[in-house]
C-alpha cells in the first residue's frame, strides 16, 4: 500500500525510562479512559474503502471498519474477525467460503448480513477507483451470500486472497448507507469497528470512541484523537510542545536517528520493517523514459548509500531489491546487475539507445511525505552529477500527486510502499504486475506468469524461485528502481504503553494497543 504499511522482522523494544520495573509501578496521573492523541504525518485520501489504497486511509479503516479476517500481532496468517471461520473449499484455491458472527451491528443497530459483505466486496470492483483498492481483488470473479454463509469465486488459484480479505480492501459498509457504483461523499463511516468515528476534519485531525457495539478478534482501547501534520518538522514541533502522547510516520531522520534512550520523558519502539520506497518510471511510449535503456542508465547512476546517510541519517537501509530483507523470496538483483555507480556505462547506453543527451525529465513526489523533498534534491543531483540526465523536480500535495501518477502525467516519481499483508505477494502484483497500482505502464508476460504461478502455493515456502526470477527481470526491464528499507519507530510519552503493538508488518494500525501506564 503506498505509504504517505509489514514489521515482522525481531522488534527492539527501547524502554527510555528509569528502570524496566520502575515505570511499570508508577501510577500514571491520566484517567484510564482520557483521549490518547496520536500525532503523524499520514493523510486520508477518502473515508471510503473503496476509494483509498494508502497507509493513511488504511491505518483508519483498521479501526473503524471490521474485514472478515484480521492479524494478531505478530501474526503472519489472518485470524476471524467480522467472520466466525473462513477455509477455502477441499480440493483447490478457487473458491473460499466465510461464515460471518450473528452478533455485528452497525452504527444504526441494524445488523450486519452476508449480503453487506457481498455488497462492499462488489462495489470496490464495480467502482474500480484510479487511487482504490481495486487491483487487490484482480483474481476475485464473484461473491455470493446466503444466510451468515460468504462464497468467493476467484479466476485462478490464489492462497494470498485470504491475505487480501484480512486489508483495507475487505472492509464492510452498510449497504444501506453506501451507493454502490459511487463512492460517498462527506465526513462519516458506517462501519462495525473496535472504534467509532466521532469528528473528522480533513488533513487535520479524527477523534475516535470505543465502539460499545463492537463484536471481534480485539478489545476496544482508550479513546483515540489522531492528529494529522504537514510535514516531520511540523510533527516534531508538536512532540516537542507535548500537543501529541505518541508520534509515528513520521519524526525527522535527525530526530529519529538521535533519540535518547535514557530520556526518562519517553518511550520509544524501534523495529526493523519491510517498509520501502520505490523510485518508479512511467513506461509509456510518450514518456523520456520509455527505453529501457534509459531506465538501466539512471540503475548505473542512484547512489542508495549515499542516500541513506545524507537524507535519512542511518534510519533507512539501502534497498537492491523489490523484496525487502525478512521476507520470502528477497535478493539482490539490483546489486547484482548494477554493483557500483558507472558514468560510462550509463552513457553507453544511451548513446546505443540513439536518445538525446542530456535525457529530460520530470520528477514528482508527495509534499509533506517523510523526507520527500531532500530525497527528490538528493536523487536530481546524483543523476545530474553525470552530465547524461537534466531532472525537473515538483512536488504536489498527496492526493493531487496520486491522481497524477495513476493518470500517467509524470515521468518519475518516488512512494513508499507498507506491506498490506506480511507476503512477499503484496511487494509484486500491486508493484510491477499489468495495470499494477503504481500505474507505470510496465507489463511483462514473464512478470505475470510468475505472479500468478507463486499464487498457486498454499505453502508459501515454496515461492521463492518464482519471486527470484521475478526481481531478475524487474532488474533487466528496470520499470521501477527499489532505494531503501526503513526502521519503524514508534515514540510515546512515558505513561503510554502498547507503542510496540502499533504496526508490526501485518498492515493491521492498532490504536486499540495503546494505553495508559
């Protein structure tokens, strides 16, 4: 899922107190029922399920929308949630089948039948939103329901849709509140979460109550005022003036890489992740940028390390593949073909090409996104250094970016991807598989056939070569270049607990997790 989600690498859990057993029997000045704030910098591209496919969006439906299926923390396999079991039928993967609880209840007090399951699984499809989630659910073919019982039929064998059931994307609208061939408009939800939505006020702040009504895998937790920033600076200004109990996604570089252990004010979760970010090229034969050519050139040019230290402080990894380290199936093909940074092949290439020099591009990426813009400063630079590339750099804001991305009308451009489900499968079909939600154009019969091959497998163990030969021609077509991998941190006050349970890989957000020590 773009990110503006999969930890489940081995957390280290930095208790910035004085003493582990000393904090842990300090009676806390807070009520157990006072608002916990939640500062970031995520955004909310729609209230809607089916018109949104990024962290921000994502991270809210966690918790006032109810999927079917769910993760534990920690977990790498869906568990009940809105669904009492689910299993695919014996004998195949094409046909999985949900028996919803008899005790859900919507926001009205009417409850929550097969058919609305049906109803928002169809509507995702039906509307096919530019910035939705559609694209997830490209191997379901159809819904049926009767009584509590759901029954999807899918094209081809797919062992991930599960995985797929348990994100954003299987969300559960009331269908009499929701048009089904339109997404609805204004500042409210109708949905069976751990949590209500009491306010919301775009691009500036959600104040969520414990849903009383909420039937589930989980427990409603402290009531919840997520605080939404402009950019890092703005976030860690906020942190600073104590407006915010917890701040995550994200702090500064210079601030995360400089938090202070000892600091008895705070606490702070730092975990290795699957979080990456991409730098992906529009393929389009109206593009600069449409020979691959072209494209193998910038691979001999991006410096990732240089990157890493320069933007990001340490607090990124460099990244050589599309995979990120943890996971099933991650190599280093980008390493592998391109080991260091090489002018002269660079232009070779594009002298063998027949394209101009320098090559002239435009370069986008979302305002207030992490370190975006000192990213975009750092990138231009490294492929200019070279004499062969001439980059013009904008920056948009978030949801104006998205639409000009999915509508091909930039060159280049950088997002960050969170995992929506802890499989290698979610950093491929949504990446780099034909009419993928990164929009770049790329399709590769090879790419597709090892997709769907790997989907095949119940055991996942077994994907790895299908995922290896994968990012070999992903390496060899270049339709996107990988650049890092980010640690996740989590920073609280010292009377708030459960930060470590926030996020861990599985693209499940649990405000429920926090609490008062």
């Amino acid at each position: 899922m773009r990110s503006v989600r999969m930890r489940i690498l081995v957390t280290l859990l930095v208790l910035a107190v004085i003493g582990v057993g000393g904090w842990q029997l300090l009676p806390s000045d807070h009520d157990s029922e006072a608002t916990i704030t939640v500062g970031t910098t995520d955004t909310i591209t729609s209230l809607d399920p089916a018109g949104a496919y990024d962290a921000g969006s994502w991270a809210l439906f966690s918790n006032v929308y109810q999927s079917l299926l769910t993760y534990a923390p920690g977990g790498v396999a869906p568990v009940p949630d809105a669904a009492k079991s689910c299993s695919f039928a014996k004998g195949g993967l094409t046909t999985y089948t949900c028996e919803l609880r008899d005790d859900l209840t919507f926001p009205s007090g009417r409850k929550v039948t097969a058919e609305d399951v049906k109803f928002s699984f169809d509507r995702v499809k039906k509307i096919n939103s530019d910035v939705g989630p559609s694209s997830l659910l490209s191997t379901l073919k159809s819904v049926d329901a009767k009584d509590l019982k759901v029954t999807f039929h899918l094209t081809t064998p797919d062992a991930t849709f599960p995985f797929k059931v348990a994100t954003g994307a299987g969300s559960i609208v009331d269908d009499t509140r929701y048009p089904a061939d339109g997404l609805r408009s204004g500042n409210s939800v109708d949905g069976t979460g751990p949590y209500t939505l009491k306010s919301y006020t775009k691009g500036k702040r959600v104040d969520l109550e414990p849903n009383s009504r909420y039937k589930g895998a989980v427990k409603s937790g402290a009531p919840i005022a997520l605080r939404y920033y402009a950019d890092p600076d703005a976030l860690e200004k906020a942190w600073e003036g104590k407006q915010v109990d917890v701040a995550t996604r994200q702090l500064p570089p210079t601030v995360l890489s400089s938090l202070n252990a000892s600091d008895p004010d705070q606490r702070v979760s730092e975990a290795d992740s699957s979080d990456t970010r991409n730098l992906y090229f529009n393929t389009r034969a109206s593009s600069p940028l449409h020979l691959t050519a072209v494209r193998k050139a910038m691979a001999w040019l991006i410096d990732r390390e240089q990157l890493a230290t320069k933007v990001y402080d340490g607090t990124v990894d460099p990244l050589y593949s599309l995979i990120p380290a943890g996971l099933t199936g991650h190599t280093t093909s980008f390493f592998d073909n391109y080991p260091d940074q090489n002018s002269e092949k660079a232009r070779k290439l594009l002298e063998g090409a027949g394209v101009s020099i320098p090559v002239k591009f435009t370069y986008g990426y979302g305002i207030g996104s992490g370190a975006a813009a000192d990213e975009a400063k750092e990138l231009k630079r490294q492929l200019e250094a070279s004499g062969l590339f001439q980059v013009n750099v904008k920056g948009y804001e978030w949801t104006d970016f998205q639409k000009r991305w999915a509508g091909g009308k930039l060159d280049a451009y950088a997002v960050g991807w969170v995992a929506d489900y802890p499989d290698p499968d979610t950093f491929a079909g949504p990446l780099v598989g034909t009419d993928s939600t990164m929009n770049t154009g790329f399709s590769s019969k090879r790419v597709d056939g090892y997709i769907k091959e790997s989907q095949q497998y119940a055991d996942r163990s077994q994907v790895t070569d299908d995922f290896k030969n994968l990012q070999q021609v992903i390496a060899e077509d270049v339709p996107v270049i990988p650049l890092w991998q980010r640690k996740e941190y989590v920073v609280t006050t010292s009377d708030v607990g459960g930060g470590q349970y926030l996020a861990d890989g599985n693209g499940v957000f649990r405000l429920w997790s926090l609490n008062w020590i």
